[in-house]
C-alpha cells in the first residue's frame, strides 16, 4: 500500500468519526502560530 493511499484511507476513517467537530480541528490546523524563542515576527524572503 502506497502512503498516500494509506493516508487517504487514515483520513478518511478519521472524518468519519469526527464529522461534527471536523471544522473546529481544521481552523486548528490551520490557524498560524506564534514562535516560542522570538516575541517579534520577522519576514523572511527567498
């Protein structure tokens, strides 16, 4: 089994038991967070 397919299946298996709260875990997700070592932010350019 390839790993994505795995994690697809894992996620799958996960939303199903989860689907009242699934929003709630995804703004989690992806809500940005803080550095704990730096009080200030920085930008950072490529």
């Amino acid at each position: 089994m390839s790993v994505v397919r795995y994690g697809s299946e894992y996620l799958d298996n996960v939303l199903r038991w989860i689907s009242d709260k699934f929003i709630e875990i995804f703004q989690v997700l992806i809500s940005p967070f803080s550095s704990l070592r730096r009080s200030k932010s920085e930008v950072v350019g490529y």
